[in-house]
C-alpha cells in the first residue's frame, strides 16, 4: 500500500499516512474504530482487526463491542 489522505473526522493531526508501515497502520485502524463511521470500518480487515485489536488502545466499550463480534464470527466459522 501507499501513502494517502485520510478524512479529517478520523485523523486530524497529520495530512497523509503510510499504510506500508506497520505502526502507521495499527494506528490508522485505532483511529478508524474510535472515530469511523461504518462505511470507514466496512472497509477495514477483520482478520487484521483480530491481528492488532490487543496492540491498539481502544475505549473499553470498543474493545468489548470487537471482542464480542469477533468472539462470535469466530463461533460461527
């Protein structure tokens, strides 16, 4: 991936962001569940939100909201 130009409703503090890197990424993803509208977290990767939900710092109601979703995807598979 490359660099691009998030909205400004996720990420307001810088202009352009590298998804290549991976510490970018893990952030962009923290900032797309906190501050997204759902067409932002459509388009996200689940398995990737499973991958780094631990390693990201989210409010306690998000991380439990992910956990229980992705409790369940995974109960489903």
């Amino acid at each position: 991936m490359k660099s691009f130009r998030p909205p400004t409703y996720i990420v307001w503090s810088t202009d352009q962001i590298n998804l290549s890197d991976p510490f970018q990424r893990r952030w962009y993803i923290q900032q797309v569940l906190t501050h997204g509208r759902a067409e932002d977290v459509r388009n996200l990767d689940v398995d990737e939100i499973a991958a780094v939900l631990d390693e990201i710092i989210l409010p306690a109601d998000v991380r439990s909201l992910w956990r229980r979703f992705l409790e369940m995807r995974h109960a489903e598979g």
